[in-house]
C-alpha cells in the first residue's frame, strides 16, 4: 500500500494503552514510524514546528489532562491541517456526544478502545491499511464509527 514508512501518531495519556499500541503496531507487517504523546497540547506543539513533516494518521484519545482530544481536534480544524492529517478517534467513550462532536469537527473515523489485544491489533491494521482517500471521500454517519 504505502512504498514508504508510514508515519502514525497516538497521543493517550494512559502509559498501558501506549505500550499495548506499540506492541500491536511492532507485530502488524507494515513499515512504520510511530510517535507517541501523553497530551493534545504536545502533538500540537510538535505538529506545528515550522516544515515538521506531519504524520499521515493520528490516533486521538479523547479524555486526557492539559488538552484533551475534542479540544485537540478543534485546533486541527482551525489550524486547516486536516486535509493533511487522517484523524483517527481513539477513546474508551461510546457516549453519542462524543461521536457526533468528533464527527462534526472532521475526524475521519472512531475508534472504541478494543478490549483485548489481538482485537486492538486488528483494528489498528485495519485503520493502517484503509483507503484514506475513498474513505474520506465517501465520509458518513455510517462509516465514521468503526465497529469491530
């Protein structure tokens, strides 16, 4: 799919989530550069270093302290950067609020955390391996929450 190294971000500030995450993307054969960060306002500050080369998928958890995903998401958006990024919502929440809100902001899917590893790994390869762009092309409702 990608001839090049994928870059992904996960920014989660919970430290088991991250190492289960690195742990997935280690296992699933696809070449890729992975960068973590345990808030929104570091991705942020990182992602806006004058000619940074942006990563292709964010994972985005939504409860985290400092700056939280929806927040986050809101100054990708008004940053104009998401037409560069695939923002991929990572969160433990299956609340319709928080749904509805990552949808209308422009994130590209969402994500309830997996409950075991081997389905994380799934879901991540998943993700890794979609058609970015048909899939934003084709961008509803119905698509947006990917169930496992």
């Amino acid at each position: 799919m990608y001839k090049e190294t994928l870059n992904i971000v996960l920014v989660d500030d919970d430290k088991d989530d991250r190492t289960f995450f690195q742990e997935a993307i280690e296992e699933i054969n696809i070449d890729t550069n992975l960068s973590m960060f345990t808030n929104g306002q570091d991705f942020l500050d990182y992602i806006t270093i004058p000619n940074q080369k942006l990563p292709q998928i964010v994972f985005l958890d939504l409860n985290m302290p400092i700056k939280n995903g929806l927040e986050c998401l809101q100054e990708i958006k008004a940053r104009n950067l998401l037409d560069k990024l695939s923002v991929a919502i990572y969160s433990t929440s299956s609340s319709e609020k928080d749904i509805e809100n990552t949808f209308v902001l422009g994130a590209n899917i969402y994500i309830n955390k997996p409950s075991s590893f081997k389905k994380l790994k799934k879901v991540v390869e998943d993700v890794l391996r979609m058609n970015w762009q048909y899939h934003t092309s084709n961008l509803n409702r119905e698509t947006f929450l990917l169930r496992l």
